[in-house]
C-alpha cells in the first residue's frame, strides 16, 4: 500500500496549496548556502512566482573514513528525506560541481541514472559553482578566457593561491578570495545576466561531463516563467 503523500500548506478555504516545492541539497559549503539563502529571502523581488516555495535541505557532512563518494553521499540523503518527507509536488534538487574530486566517470554517469531515475533535478556545473556566480557579470567570451576558465588553475604557484573562478569572483565580490561568502547585493540585479551567460556555454548534463558551462541557467529559467 502506498504511502500517504504529505502537504506543507493545509487544504483550508482561500489557502492554495503551493505550484512547486524544490528542496535544494548543496555539496558546497557557505558559497553555495549564501548564494541560495539570499535567492529564498528575497524570492518576491526577483520576480519568482509566489506559488514557488524554495528551502534547502539540511545536509549531512562526509565522514572521513567512510567509502562514500561525494555523489553517494548526497544522494543518500536524498532518499532519507524522502522516506521522512514525502510532500506533494516537491523535487529534490541537487547543487554540486562538476570536478574529478567529486566524480569518475563512471560515477557520473550513475548518478545521472538515479537522478532520472527518482525524479531528482540537478543544478551542475563545470568545473565549479563559482563559474555560475562570475555569470552574473559582464564576461569576456573570447577562447583565452573560455580555456582558463575550463582549466581553472591556481593563479599562481603559492600553496595558498586561489584557482582561476575563485580568483575572478573575489574581484567582482569586492572581497577577499580567502573569503566563501556571497555579499547577495552585489548579484541580485544580475540574475537574468547569468541565465543570458549561461546559454552561452554547453546547459545539459551529459555534455558537462567534460565541457565547461552550467545547468543553473535553467533552473532559474523554471522559476522565472
């Protein structure tokens, strides 16, 4: 017999229940979670429709020692929401980076499998989420640039040295590369930029198995509509 799905909004007169709930499941850390806590608090001013309802999932932390990939990792805690929160309308949504610490090949290509599988949405990008954030700005587009930032290498040989995308954030974050948060005044008039941007680089999954570019644009592009 199957489970009874659960709603977040009680079904009284005159309270609609909401268009769709998307839980959102970071592998990152204060980049990401600022990034997105600013998206929520401030749902209203850029224009997401009301119905919309955004929240992130508490996550988990990567136990050393355990034989989990980081991919496993998430998508565990995926299935243990599930079983505990079964809402109506509600898809899990995954923000993770495409790089070789987090994924093998093979990996990749099973994790997209169980993410179509269940119905989980995921928010990619090659190499980091850093690339997203930088689309919020005014870009170069010429090869030089495209390539350092698919190489995204330290810019220079210091042990502490940030790589390329962090590097170039910092500078348009007017903050400090050492630093992970997101001041969300500096790109919350720069959204629709990113999704513009980001159509200008591969936006599909299997292709950012080994091409830069970034499937947040049209995430966005679902809460914009």
């Amino acid at each position: 017999m199957p489970r009874e799905r659960k709603s977040l909004f009680e079904r009284k007169e005159n309270i609609e229940a909401p268009l769709k709930i998307y839980g959102l499941i970071m592998e990152g850390s204060q980049t990401e979670e600022d990034y997105f806590e600013g998206i929520i608090l401030n749902k209203k001013k850029l224009g997401i429709k009301e119905k919309i309802k955004l929240h992130k999932i508490p996550k988990k932390p990567l136990i050393r020692g355990e034989n989990d990939s980081h991919c496993s990792h998430m998508l565990k805690q995926a299935i243990e929401y599930k079983e505990k929160n079964d809402y109506e309308n509600e898809e899990v949504v995954f923000v993770l980076d495409r790089d070789q610490q987090n994924f093998k090949e093979d990996q990749y290509d099973e994790f997209l499998k169980i993410c179509s599988e269940n119905g989980y949405n995921i928010c990619m990008s090659n190499p980091t989420f850093e690339l997203w954030l930088l689309m919020h700005f005014d870009m170069k587009l010429d090869s030089e640039y495209i390539k350092k930032i698919k190489e995204n290498r330290k810019i220079s040989r210091s042990n502490r040295a940030p790589r390329f995308l962090a590097a170039e954030v910092a500078l348009k974050l007017e903050r400090s590369h050492r630093k992970k948060n997101v001041p969300f005044e500096k790109v919350i008039n720069g959204v629709e930029q990113a999704i513009k941007n980001s159509q200008k680089f591969p936006d599909d999954l299997i292709t950012l198995k080994n091409e830069t570019g970034t499937t947040i644009g049209k995430f966005f592009e679902k809460l914009l509509k």
